[in-house]
C-alpha cells in the first residue's frame, strides 16, 4: 500500500526531485562530492543559485525591476524582517489579519513600526477573505497571507492598492499564475510548495529599499543581501538545491499554466466530494476556498475521530486539521497526484454510505 501524503508542511515533493537530491547527497553532478560538502563559493553551487533565480524569474515573469533571494529562516523570519527593513518606528504599515499567519506578522511588526489591521477576519473564525480594505493614507505597505494554510482561504484575486504590497505566499507560491508583478514584495517558505525546510525564497523589487534610518543588523538587510548575490554568509546549500530540482521540475511539467490546471483539478474534485456529502461541512465561504489546504469537519466528534482513524489506517498522512481549528485538512501541493485526491474522495464517499 502507498502513502498519501496530504501533509501542510514539510510536504510532498516530487519524486524525480527526491531521486535526484538522493543521488547528490553521494556525488554531485560527477564531482565526487556530496551536495553536503561542496564549497558555497565554487562555481558548483553558483549554478545551483543561478538556474534557480532564473527559474523563478521565468515563472514569475518578472523584469530586472525584481531581485530574487533565497535567504536563511522560516517564514517567521519574514515577519520581523519585513518591517525591519521597510519601516521606522513611527511609521504606519497595513496588515490584513486573515489567518494565524498574518496574525503573527501583524503583531512581530509592532517591534519596528506602528502596524495597523486593514481588516480581520477573526468575527468569523477567519473563514473567509473580507474584500474592503481600511488601508490609512499613510501606510508604507499592505501586508497579506496570499494562502491561509491553517483555515483554508485564499485571494483568489489581489487587491489593487497605491502602496507597495507584500505577500506571503509560503503555502500557494507557484502553484498558479498570477500578476506577481502587482507585489513590492513576495516571500515563501521552500518546505510547503517549492522545496525542503531552511530557506525562504524572496521576491524584492529595489525601488522599495534603502528608505528608512534605522540600522538594520547586516544579515537582515535585504540591500546587502542582494549586493551579496544571496552569499553573504553560507546559504542552506542542500535546501536551495532541492528548490532548484523543484523549479526545474516545474517548468519541465508545464510551468504554472499546468500547476494552476492540477490544483484547481484536485480542489474540484475534494470540493465536490464535501458539498455531495452532508455529513462533511466546510466553513469557509465557497469563494475563498483555498485550492491548496481544504478545511473541513464532521459535526459529531466521535465520528470525526473515526474518520481520521480511518484515513490513518488507509496510510493517509497529514489529515488532521491544525490544533486551533481541528476538524480534517486535506494539503494538496503541487507534487500531490490527483490519484491522491481521488483515493480521499473514494474514503470520504465509503465513510458518508456507512455514517452519513
Ligand atoms: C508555514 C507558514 C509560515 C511559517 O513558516 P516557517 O517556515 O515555519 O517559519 C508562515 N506563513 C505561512 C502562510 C505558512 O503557511
């Protein structure tokens, strides 16, 4: 029996990936050197961080206005450099608190800036996306949770906004095309749609640093990272290397036109099995549905916990919903075959004939 990995974060890779990181952990690409052991200044990882900057800037179809960076930390690291760079202590910045997520990054930046909401979703358990934005006149930036990986919503369109606006994109990056170019500011965790944990990939257009007086601690200024070329001290080397195969694969697959088909194609299909079945509900407003995480319940507990024993004896892994929300979540990131989603749907249709 396989393993169905409906894990949030580390997730599923794709498979050619894992068998070339496996290979490279023994011999890089003939050198007779691990992945783990070679220089980070050799021509050999140069062309690691090369194709993948390149790879992004392909995907993401940005112009020579973007610099892309594969930085040290989680995503958390993002929510106090952001603000760190961009904004003084008197200074006002925008934050939807969509989700946790947001909710953590909103608050780390009360620490350099003066953060205000420009609305919240928590009057609803953040099961939806609020569309009107209170944004003050003298906000820097808007910061939004592209993917709210823990409720299960998503901006299915950005908001247009006259200031610089910053997403974090760690659990939808690449899984869709979009107008990227809308953003000053992207940022992604690699361990949920894009790689293996330890780095963060970052999207800076230039035009928006070097604005502010505060001293910024050298390794957290985004202007010498990029003067840097991302090398300003040992980067998570093996980690952007998996990025890399990742982007590779990507592209070879179709680039985001066809991860964009494959996720809606897996939403549809999870989406449809919950509304033909009362006995799941999900929450969150049909138009805000994330493609990515599907957040869902059973009413009654006792049957709830059958069906993730079930799932669990049926080697489904990472379907229990996160321990603020509960219920079943159901992660379907770009490595996740639709097979995959098939053999929920089948689980969920079975578990509704016998309980529903
Ligand atoms: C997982 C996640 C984070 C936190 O990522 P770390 O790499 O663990 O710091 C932040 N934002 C979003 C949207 C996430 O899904």
């Amino acid at each position: 029996m396989s393993v169905h990995n409906f894990n949030s974060g580390p997730s599923i890779l794709p498979l050619p990936v894992l068998e070339q990181s496996a290979k490279a952990i023994h011999d890089f690409n003939g050198t007779g050197l691990s992945i783990l052991e070679i220089g980070h200044r050799t021509s050999h990882f140069q062309m690691v961080l090369d194709s993948a900057i390149s790879s992004v800037k392909r995907l993401m179809h940005l112009d020579d206005q973007f610099e892309v960076l594969f930085l040290h930390g989680g995503a958390t690291t993002q929510f106090m450099q952001v603000p760190m760079n961009l904004l003084d202590q008197d200074q006002t910045a925008a934050y939807c608190d969509n989700g946790i997520w947001g909710n953590k990054a909103y608050k780390e930046a009360a620490m350099f800036g003066n953060p205000v909401l420009a609305s919240s979703s928590a009057d609803k358990s953040h099961t939806y996306i609020p569309k009107h934005l209170n944004i003050p006149a003298n906000a820097k930036y808007l910061h939004i949770t592209t993917n709210n990986t823990v409720e299960g919503t998503q901006w299915h369109e950005y908001p247009n906004v006259e200031i610089p606006l910053i997403g974090d994109m760690s659990s939808d990056i690449f899984s869709r095309e979009a107008d990227f170019k809308k953003f000053s500011l992207i940022y992604a965790g690699a361990q949920k749609n894009m790689g293996a944990a330890g780095v963060n990939m970052l999207v800076v257009k230039k035009d928006i640093l070097g604005k502010i007086q505060r001293k910024i601690p050298t390794i957290m200024n985004y202007q010498k990272h990029i003067e840097a070329g991302s090398l300003m001290n040992t980067p998570p080397v093996f980690a952007v290397y998996v990025s890399m195969l990742t982007l590779q694969w990507i592209e070879q697959e179709g680039g985001l036109a066809e991860m964009g088909r494959r996720s809606q194609e897996r939403a549809d299909l999870l989406y449809n099995t919950i509304d033909s079945l009362p006995i799941f509900q999900a929450k969150v407003a049909t138009e805000d549905r994330s493609q990515m995480n599907a957040v869902f319940f059973i009413e009654d507990e006792s049957l709830q916990n059958l069906f993730l024993d079930q799932c669990k004896e049926a080697e489904f892994v990472g379907v229990k919903g996160y321990r603020t929300v509960g219920g079943i979540r159901v992660s379907m990131y770009n490595a996740l075959p639709l097979s995959s989603v098939k053999a929920m749907a089948d689980l969920m249709q079975d578990f509704a004939k016998k309980h529903g």
